[in-house]
C-alpha cells in the first residue's frame, strides 16, 4: 500500500490520506468468528518488537504465536507510533500459518488525533477487521464509566462539526481503570465492545493481548 521508510511529514501525509479509507462498519458476521489475534508491540534500543497471538473464539484457546523484532529507524513522535511498530507486527503476521478473522490491537484506532492509530493502519493495510484496546487515552473526553465488569462510557472530541464519538471507556474488571476500545477498520462500535467484553477471563486486559503482553516480556518464545 505504501513504503514504510518515510519522513515525519509524509507518515503525517499519508495518514490524513489514508484515513478516509477506515470502516466503521462490520465487514464480517461476527457470529461466523472463529479465530481472533491479539498484538502487542513496543520498541527500545532502535529496535521495533511485535508479537501475535491467535486464539480460537469464542474458547479464547491459544493456537499459535509469533514473537518479531526489526530495526526501528521512525523517530519518536506521538500519534505515528504506527510507522515504527507498523512493519514488525506485519511481519509477525506473515510468520503466521494461520489468518486470524480479527486483530485486536494494545493500542488505538478511530481514537487518534487523526482517526487513524496503529489498529486502524495495519487493518486497513491487510483489509481485515481490527479492534483498537488501549490502557491510555490518547485523545477525546469522557466521563468514568459505571464500576461493574462491561459498564462503558463514550469517548469524545470536539471537531468542526461539533462532538464525534471516537471510541468506548470499557470497564473490563471490577476496579481496575478502564480500557479504551475503538474502532480499527470494519468493524462497529458496539461489535468491538461486545468482542472485547467475551474475551475477558478475569483480568483487566482480554486474553489475546493480556498473553501477547505476556510473551513480549519474555526473552524466548516457549
């Protein structure tokens, strides 16, 4: 779709012309799901570390994973994370044997100051249906949600037109901060709230990011 190897300015570019291409709407049944991905990515040392984690759904059973690391030249820069994770986490998922239905990203997606995070980015690039499920807002307004597991509120930002819902404040846990879960490319709202919410198992993060957290932090794929 594009090169990866791009200034500040042309990643901004390409962002404000790519962005129009997200859906907001379900690209697929979501009652034909079978498989879902989580993935996590990070960088440190110039180096850029994604790993995958496909798991059956609804069992959330874990069926296959893939730990990458690559080069990392992309500046820092706040809202074009995308450009330095981006191309490790497309290469973990060419590792894959199998093609999950749907990613779930540690990160945004429609919640972005230009509606396009690294969810909504690598959905758009392999057109595949993608949820974004941050720990940190990025962008918007909300007010907290109820205290009870699945209570959520509307994430929100004033634009031109006045005030656009960008995303969900999702309480995952009985007291534990919420999370931020957005659209990342053909897919709703509501379907990515309900997703989020059935891959809980008792932990703050869903099962498929909560263990691809889990392997970024180890020094071998066991």
């Amino acid at each position: 779709m594009h090169d990866w190897n791009v200034s500040v300015q042309e990643a901004l570019d390409l962002q404000e012309r790519l962005q129009h291409k997200v859906i907001l709407s379900n690209g697929f049944d979501p009652a034909r799901l079978k498989t879902v991905a989580g993935i996590d990515a990070s960088y440190a040392d110039d180096q850029a570390l994604a790993v995958v984690c496909v798991l059956s759904f609804p069992e959330l059973t874990l069926l296959e994973q893939a730990k990458i690391s690559l080069p990392n030249p992309f500046p820092y820069v706040p809202g074009l994370f995308s450009f330095r994770e981006g191309p490790a986490v497309l290469k973990a998922l060419e590792t894959l044997t199998l093609t999950p239905d749907l990613l779930i990203f540690d990160g945004h997606g429609y919640a972005h100051l230009r509606r396009f995070g690294l969810a909504s980015h690598i959905g758009v690039y392999l057109d595949c249906p993608a949820i974004g499920c941050a720990k940190t807002r990025l962008v918007g307004e909300y007010a907290p949600p109820g205290p009870d597991l699945g209570d959520f509120s509307p994430l929100t930002d004033t634009t031109s037109s006045g005030q656009e819902t960008i995303g969900a404040v999702v309480r995952t846990r009985p007291g534990s901060k919420p999370l931020f879960v957005s659209v990342g490319h053909k897919i709703d709202l509501p379907t990515a709230i309900q997703i989020i919410l059935k891959c809980l198992r008792g932990h703050r993060l869903p099962e498929p990011i909560r263990l691809a957290d889990q392997i970024s932090k180890e020094k071998y794929i066991l």
